[in-house]
C-alpha cells in the first residue's frame, strides 16, 4: 500500500488499473528533478517473487518502506508473509486504521515528537490522521483498501525471548507428543529428531543425528520420555 504522501498536479490512477491479482501496486514514476509523479502506474509482478531477491538503497531512500508495501499489496492478494526483523520495523504493518481517526493514532504519538512542532498530542494526532487521509487519496487510495488488507491476513508478531508480543520457547516443545504420535514410530522419530536438532543448536552443537554421540544421548532421553507420556523440561533433561 504506497504511503500517504500528498501530491498536486495529477490525478490519482482508478482502482481497477491496480486491483488485479498477481500485481502488487506500488505507486507511480516519479521525476527527481521536477519533483513530481509521471502518467503510468509501477506494478510488481507477484511472480517475480518465487525466489531470491535483494533489496539494496541508502539510508532513508525507502527501503524498509518499499518492503512494507510488498507485504501488505502480497497480504492483500491472498499470498502469506514470514518476516524475520530484527530491527522491529515491520511491525508497523500493524498499524492500520481504515477509519483514519485521530484517535487511533494517539496512542502511537510520542510527547516529545509533538511538542517540537508546537502541538499537544491530540493535535499531532490529528494532523497525522488527516495527512494519510489526504496522502492516501492521493494515490487512490482511501480507509477501505485498509479494511481489506486487515480482512485479508492475520497478523501476528512473535518475540524469542521476550514477551512484547507472543512468546516463544524452545521449552513448550519438550512436551510429549500426542498419542497418536506417540504410536507411530516414524513420526515420534521425526519428532524426536527434530527436537534433539534444535536444542543442540541452540548451544552450538552441530550434529550428525546417526554418528553424533550428544543427539544420540539427546534422542534416547527424549524417546523413553515421550513413550511413557511424559512431559520433560530442561531441568528433567539435564
């Protein structure tokens, strides 16, 4: 979804000419030295996307915001994200409010932020408010392409380590399988497998799961564990 930016002097492309499956709608040609947006629409090719790709730029040249807006034109099409991001960035993808109230921005104002431009926080958010409801008119956009794109995905964020957002642990996967797990050999060895890989990766430990005397140590304690019913944790384990 381009980013809410205000422009004059064109008009905003129709929907139907980037509402098609497969074509993620990224904005339009824009002239560095007359500063303005040319005729034509930029369309990114969902297929393109089937292997590797790298996205490169300078600091503050839009990276990230670039990377945002294939996730949410992919989320829009039905096609699913995983993101690895360290740094946080991305989720500001959960910050959309197809009601464009200044409300809905308050909560996400910094005091500090609103004070250097003169306003409280109430009017800084209802300044933001009004320059996407404006940026986003400008690029054909309005509140309902945000209703669909939060339609379309479910997003999630989850922190290792922390509980900022939802939690992860390594832990949790020491429980005992299922019964029906449990009876099939192939899969309960699979799972102990698994398991065994991830914890001694954790620590360091690279491992052959046939020749590795720790997974093999790892694999075995799992396995009279698991067969009993019996949950572990790293106490236990250890």
């Amino acid at each position: 979804m381009a980013r809410a930016k205000t422009t004059t002097g064109w008009q905003a492309p129709p929907v139907a000419d980037y509402e098609k499956l497969g074509a993620f709608y990224l904005g339009r040609p824009y002239d560095l030295v007359a500063k303005a947006p040319q005729p034509g629409l930029i369309a990114y090719d969902s297929k393109d996307l089937v292997t590797h790709a790298v996205c490169v730029g300078m600091t503050g040249s839009g990276k990230t915001g670039l990377c945002v807006d294939l996730i949410e034109e992919a989320a829009l099409d039905g096609v699913p994200t995983i993101a690895i991001d360290p740094k946080g960035d991305l989720a500001n993808l959960l910050l959309t409010f197809p009601d464009l109230r200044p409300e809905d921005f308050r909560p996400w104002v910094e005091e500090e932020e609103a004070a250097k431009k003169g306003q409280t926080a109430d009017e800084f958010a209802a300044a933001e408010a009004e320059r996407w409801r404006e940026g986003l008119a400008a690029w054909g956009q309005d509140g309902e392409r945000i209703r669909r794109l939060r339609a379309a995905a479910d997003f999630a964020i989850y922190t290792p380590g922390s509980r900022s957002g939802i939690p992860l642990s390594i832990v949790r996967s020491f429980a005992a399988p299922s019964e029906a797990v449990r009876a099939d050999e192939e899969l309960l060895n699979d799972r102990v497998s698994g398991t065994a890989t991830g914890l001694l990766a954790l620590v360091g430990v690279e491992t052959d799961p046939v020749q590795s005397r720790e997974h093999i140590l790892v694999s075995t304690l799992l396995t009279q564990a698991w067969q009993q019913g019996q949950d572990l944790d790293l106490g236990s384990l250890i």
